[in-house]
C-alpha cells in the first residue's frame, strides 16, 4: 500500500464545560492512504467531527484544546504549521464539508461570488472563467438552472440545495483530501447517488475521502475501511464488507441493528372512521416566489414551489412529504405555519380557521397548537440563550410552566436523549445531532396538536434517531398529536407515515397509504426514488464502486 497521505497520531482533544476539562477524544489514530475514502461513524457526540476538524485547526479554542497528539499531513504536523502555511494547505490541499450549510455559506454573497471568489483565491482565474467554472461545478452537484442560481443567495435555496453548494465549494478546487462532515445527510436518495458519483470520480483521480456520517447505507456504497467511534475512542475498525459481515463489538452490532430499512414492518395504522373531520385541510395551495431583476426589481417570472397542492391530515395521524430537494416540501409545511405567504388556496384548522388569511397577530393564538421542527438546528436555535431558556421560553410566553424551569428542561431533555446538565450550555456546544434534539424538544414541550416535522431525524444517528422515532410516535399517541413529516429518508417514512405524498416540482405526483407507494409505486418519479435508497449489504450497491 502508498505511503498514508494523512496520518492521526494519538489524538487527545478536550473541551472546557463549567470550568473542568472535559475529554473528548481520547487515543485516536488512523491514516488514510492516495485515492482511499475511509468512513468514519459513531453515535452523534462520540468524538468523529471533533476529531477530524482538528486537522485544520477548526476547533473553537477555548473551550477545545488539543492536549496530545499529531496530525500529519504528507509528513508535515498540521497542529503545529505556522497559519500561513496552513492557508495554503486549507481548500486547495485539503478541503471540508460542513455539515450545516449555512454556518459556512456567506449569506452576504450570492452563491457563484463566493464559489468564483474560491477559485480566484487560490488559482491565477479572470473573474469571467472563475464564474464559469462555478456554474459548471452548480451543474455537476445537481443545482437546476445553474447560470440564474448563481446569481441567488443562499436562504433563497432549499435546505438540500444549500448542501449541494456547500459540496461544489468544497470540491471545486480538487483537493487531494476531503473531510465530509455529514455530506449528504440534507440530501434526497437520488441526488445523495449523484453525489456519491461525484466522490467516486475524484476517489478515481487519486483523492482520498475521510467520510463522517450516521448513514450505514452511504459507508456501504463508498467506504474502503471503516472506523467506529464511541465516547472519544475508535472501538472497531477494519474494511468496510468484512465488518458489515461479522462485526465484533456490541456497539457496532447495534448501529447495523438500528438502521431503518424499506423491508421494516411499519408501525401500526390507526383506522379514520369515516365522516371524521381533518385536523389540517389544505385546499389547492400555491405558493409562488417572484423572480426580480434590473435596477427596479422587476417582476419577471415566478418560482412555483408549490403548485395546486391539495391534502388533509387527521388528529393522531402521521402524515409524509417526500420528494427531491426543491420539490416544494419545507416550503408547504412553512406555508401552513405563515411562515411563507400562500398565492392562493386554502389551510383549514380545526374545520373553521383558514391559516393564509391571518396576519402575525391574529396568527399568534394558534401557535402553541402549531409548531415546527426545522431542518436545520443551527440556525433555528438562538446562539444567545441556554438550551434551559431555548426550553422553556415558549412555555413561559403562553403561560403553560408547570414546575420550575430548571425541571421542566431536565425533563425533556431526558425525553430525547440528553442529560440535565446540558441547560447550562449554549448551542455552539453541541454536535450537529444534538442540537437537533434539542430543537425537538423545544418543539414538543408547549404540548401541540400539530407538528411540521422538517427533516426533524435527518441529522440524527441511527441508534438516537430510531428511539426519537420511538418518541415521536408515543407522543403522537399519549398528546394526540398529528404530524407533517417531511423526509428525503424513505425507508423511515415508511416505519412512521399513515399516508404519503410525493411532490415533484411542486406537485403531487403520488398519494396514498404509505406501503402501498412504497411497495408497489405507480409513478415513475416514485420508482427511481425507491431504486437510489442505500442499502447496507446489498452487494449491487457495493458494485457501483468499481463500475
């Protein structure tokens, strides 16, 4: 085998919690060789984008501090290379994909600057072909109509186009290694496959891949050797089909156990007696974008991401959204909270109240009953509050505290899976899996009857997002409440959803009882969805790296 083209040494990283040092990676080592991708899982918390950030110094110190270890990098120690030299090694050597967008995405900056301003920085480009080239690279990650897209800025795209950018930026430069922070976890099945095609080609050139993730299904597809992480430490390790065929720690056995498959049985279905009134009525909804251009912003088009979209969902019922990134999905379940202005249509509540005729005050009656868990959780959580005042803010605004707070936020805390001393820490403190759980409660402790669900497991591993599955569907029995869960995960719409809709630009294209359209799919957009879903195991998937 090459000589290894990065090497982690005896990694020990701390982090400062209430003034005591607290371990967080404790004796990694590993190396990667040339054109090799290596995958990396572990619950979230356990140590794995800690761990691999630390390569380019990207832990916030303090309160982290690496207190041993090396991190060499074509024989060069990356934790002690003077700054300037690791600029020069940043992007253009090695390059990152985070895995919250937003955070890494300049929101001052339309989308094709700041992939243009990439490659002027690090390559002797006239701004023409810089631009060029980053609609190019929008086109390769799957970004439709490239060369308007561009000109957009980043909260104007959808969650799973937002990665998509973050994925161009990071391969634009053609980096000799790429840490994959969780690539493709805001990505529906058949542009995570494109993606994955993407990472094979560059694998083919020589590049090698550190790639981070919950998903047993993508290590499968891509991952030459696997290491598994738990509480700080490397507890397994070895090549990707070997350990999938006969993996020997109790840990890893677990998380192959826990991954949702499309052959589950599904949860029970409860039966809706005829006659019975939905809890949610939507009727015909469009909700159209304008598209402006010239100095006076002109009106010159529209972007339909809901087009005619028409379905009900009863009280104690789960019910999915699914379909491609941009099919229109967040945007109904935003549309039905006012968060986004209906063109047209209808949203009945309770059989009497249409939601698109209220204005912010009039809506504000109605909130503690509506409530949404957003797709991305760092940029719904107030960086300024304590996870305690993210908990219990709601519930002292419509006057529902029982107890004192600190109680209540123990105790929904305990609920998804977090200690009780996680109050007293901010959301920067938290992997991208927690602070999603954190939004779940935060969600579920002002006691709903109605939850939009966006993405709400998607940044969840699949040891934690299986018991929040279990969570979510007690409470829906316990409260009675009804969901919107929308999901790029088919295999998990099915162990949830009592009916399904696919959207596809903007439309439904299917509808009906979730097994049906999962097990016998009429559309044809339906079935090339259903053929891109990872399976862990399925050696035709396994293939598709030497095709």
């Amino acid at each position: 085998m090459s000589e290894a083209l990065l090497q982690v040494k005896d990694l020990h990283i701390s982090f400062d919690v209430d003034g005591k040092r607290s371990p967080a990676v404790e004796g990694v080592s590993f190396e990667i060789h040339p054109g090799e991708i290596v995958g990396l899982v572990g619950e979230s918390g356990s140590g794995k984008s800690v761990s691999s950030m630390s390569a380019l110094r990207l832990i916030p110190s303090p309160p982290g501090a690496v207190e041993k270890g090396e991190i060499l990098y074509k024989g060069q120690d990356l934790l002690t290379m003077s700054l300037s030299d690791l600029r020069r090694v940043r992007g253009s050597e090695i390059s990152v994909i985070f895995q919250e967008p937003m955070t890494a995405l300049s929101p001052l900056q339309t989308v094709g600057a700041q992939l243009a301003e990439t490659l002027r920085i690090h390559k002797d480009l006239s701004r023409d072909e810089a631009w060029t080239q980053a609609v190019e690279w929008l086109r390769k990650v799957g970004i439709p109509d490239p060369e308007e897209r561009a000109k957009a800025y980043p909260f104007q795209f959808s969650g799973g186009m937002r990665q998509r950018v973050m994925i161009a930026m990071a391969l634009i430069l053609k980096p000799r290694l790429i840490i994959a922070d969780e690539p493709t976890t805001a990505l529906d099945v058949t542009l995570q496959k494109q993606i994955f095609d993407l990472i094979l080609e560059m694998k083919a050139d020589e590049t090698s891949i550190l790639f981070i993730t919950h998903d047993m299904g993508a290590i499968w597809e891509l991952a030459d050797r696997v290491l598994v992480m738990k509480n700080g430490r490397v507890v397994e390790r070895g090549e990707t089909e070997a350990l999938f065929a006969d993996p020997q720690e109790d840990y890893t056995q677990s998380l192959l156990a826990a991954v949702p498959r499309l052959t589950d049985e599904p949860l029970e279905r409860r039966a809706y007696p005829e006659g019975e009134a939905p809890l949610l009525d939507v009727r015909n909804l469009r909700t159209w974008f304008p598209i402006k251009r010239g100095v006076f912003a002109r009106t010159v088009g529209y972007v339909k991401a809901v087009d005619d979209v028409s379905f009900s969902i009863f009280e104690g019922e789960c019910y999915g959204l699914v379909g491609e990134s941009g099919s229109g999905k967040s945007t109904i379940g935003r549309t039905i909270l006012g968060l986004e202005t209906a063109r047209s249509g209808e949203v009945i509540y309770a059989d009497k109240q249409d939601l698109t005729k209220l204005g912010r005050k009039e809506m504000r009656p109605f909130l503690q009953d509506l409530q949404m868990i957003f797709q991305d959780p760092f940029s719904s959580l107030n960086p300024r509050l304590t996870v305690l005042e993210l908990l219990t803010e709601g519930l002292v605004e419509h006057g529902i505290l029982k107890g004192s707070r600190a109680d209540v936020a123990a105790h929904w805390l305990g609920e998804v899976g977090l200690p009780a001393d996680a109050m007293n820490r901010y959301p920067h403190e938290f992997s991208g899996g927690q602070r999603q759980r954190i939004c779940i409660a935060r969600a579920i402790a002002v006691e709903p009857k109605f939850v939009v669900c966006d993405e709400a497991v998607s940044a969840l591993d699949v040891t934690i997002q299986a018991e929040v599955i279990d969570l979510l569907m007690e409470l829906k029995e316990r409260l009675r409440l009804s969901y919107l869960f929308i999901s790029h995960d088919l295999s998990v719409v099915k162990r949830i959803c009592d009916r399904t809709m696919v959207l596809q630009g903007g439309k439904c294209v299917e509808e009906g009882l979730t097994s049906d359209i999962i097990e016998n799919p009429q559309d044809p957009y339906t079935q090339k969805l259903l053929s891109a879903v990872p399976i862990p195991g399925d050696a035709s998937k396994r293939l598709r790296r030497t095709a």
